[in-house]
C-alpha cells in the first residue's frame, strides 16, 4: 500500500471513529464545532458561546437544544448540556504532560454551523505555544498544528491515529496554522469541573484596554509627555471601574501599588486578589495623577 493510499485509509478511520461524535454549534454559518466527552456532556471554546441555550446539530442529523454548563472565558473553555444519546464519548489521551510532541501525525475535525463533517490531517510543528484568550489573558501551553481548518471549526477536536482527544482546536494563525487547547490533565480537571457547574470566578474591572504602545503613541499625538501604561478605551457603564470614577482616555499606570507597564502586569495584580475585593489604580488623565479604589466583581 502505498503512502497516499495509507494516509487515506487514516483520514477516513478517523472520520468513522471521532466523528459520530463531532457536534456542530449554530445553524447555516454557525458558531464553531463542539466534541461529546462524556455522556451528556459536550466541550468547546468559550468564544463559541454567544448565549446560555444554544441550537446543536448532531452526526446523524439531529437537532437538539443544549444549554452552558459552565463557561471559563479567560480559559476559552465551555461545557454544554444536552442529550448526546448515540453521540459516543471521544477518549482523553493519557499522562499529565502536552499529549502529542513535534512531528506527532493529527487529525482536526468539526462539523461549521452543523454542515457535514470536516476531517484533515496534520503534523504537530509545535508545542507550549502561548496565545490570548477572549479577554486578554495569556493562555499557554497550546499545541500547534499544520491541519487546515475552515471557519466555524474552533471548537472542534483534535486526535491522535486512535481517536484519542489531543486537544480542543481554537485559533487559526497566519499562515495556516492552528493552535489547539491540549487536552492535558490539567485541561481534564478544568473541564470535569464545568461540568459539575463548577465555572471559575476571576476578579473583573469593566475595562477594555490598549496596550501600552498604544498609550503612548496616543499621548503622542496629542502633545503630552508619553509614560508607561495601559490606556482605557471603554469602560463598562455598570462595571466597577466606572462606578470608582474611571473614564475612557486614562492611563492605568500602577495597580495594587505596583507600577504597569504591560497587560500582563494588571493581570498578574487582579488574579492574585478575591472577587469581591479591592484594588488601588493609579491613572493619568492628561497630566494630572489620581488614585482610586475599584471594589472588584467577578465574572
């Protein structure tokens, strides 16, 4: 048998063993691509969910209603509820660490907007990537890949030659390449813990921000002296921020009494304090400096 006659013989196993349990998020285009896990039970990237009940699309055709779980935004993870009854579990791979090295031979499915199955095959080119969540956070640890993958398939599982979950595919980068949530142990108890409804509770500001180039460039351009920092683009009209007196054009340039100079630096100062905390922000607004207490939520 020749490679090619190999490769296809592989594809097609791969369509026949994980896909009966590929689920397909949204109608027409859809939102994204979802895996059944567990019985009842399926799992897809946070960015995927637009609302607590969403339509499903099974293998066979079914259309079911399903409904959030639990959802980790800052973690791109979420967990549906739904009747998957004849939608087989897809195995987790074994061990504690990344399960697929360097050159590890994939296979990327997923079912966009509930339209036919897609499967495509890859190699694992690298490992421990780093990228941003929905929300800004780094999330680490990501597997990439050279499997292609159309729109509406993030979401969808990633697998080894035995049908084994890999990881969660979840971002598709220039070049082709995709980035994969990988399904280690630590991925396994984050997700088992969604489904218990168990979702994660990270202090929350009600800010969106740029970074700190962009602040400078900004005050720059409008003759005041550049700093380090963090510029506030918009502000939630019923988050925290806005009700301690934050406003949209702000420098964030000290958080907890440590100074910011990157996202990272916020980020690192919030996760290490309770909801329902505080925190003291020092901004710049123009020239003049000023100081607030935030009374966190979580989210």
């Amino acid at each position: 048998m020749s490679f090619l006659e190999e490769l296809q013989e592989a594809v097609a196993s791969s369509a026949e063993r994980t896909g009966p349990s590929v689920v397909g998020l949204g109608r027409g285009r859809g939102f994204g691509s979802g895996v059944v896990f567990d019985e009842g039970k399926i799992l897809t990237n946070a960015h995927n969910v637009r609302r607590e009940e969403l339509s499903l699309t099974f293998a066979d055709g079914r259309q079911a209603a399903g409904r959030v779980a639990g959802l980790d935004v800052d973690g791109d993870v979420a967990v549906i509820s739904a009747d998957t009854a004849g939608s087989p579990p897809v195995p987790w791979a074994n061990g504690d660490s990344v399960p697929a090295g360097v050159g590890a031979p994939v296979f990327a499915l997923a079912r966009p907007g509930g339209r036919s199955l897609r499967v495509t095959f890859g190699l694992v080119s690298a490992t421990d990537r780093t990228f941003r969540g929905p929300r800004g956070r780094r999330i680490r640890g990501a597997i990439e890949h050279t499997a292609p993958l159309v729109r509406g398939s993030s979401g969808g599982p990633l697998v080894d030659g035995e049908g084994r979950l890999l990881g969660l595919n979840t971002i598709r980068l220039e070049g082709g390449l995709i980035l994969a949530l990988a399904a280690d142990a630590d991925l396994r108890r984050r997700v088992e813990a969604l489904a218990r409804g168990e979702s994660p509770a990270r202090p929350r500001l009600g800010l969106a921000i740029a970074p700190s180039r962009a602040a400078r460039r900004m005050r720059r351009a409008v003759g005041l002296p550049e700093l380090d920092g963090l510029l506030v683009r918009a502000v939630d009209d019923e988050g925290p921020a806005r009700r301690a007196g934050v406003e949209r054009g702000d420098l964030i340039v000290a958080a907890g009494g440590k100074p910011i100079a990157q996202v990272d630096d916020l980020y690192e100062t919030l996760d290490a304090l309770e909801p329902g905390g505080s925190v003291e922000l020092g901004l710049v607004r123009g020239t003049e400096e000023r100081t607030v207490e935030v009374a966190l939520e979580a989210s």
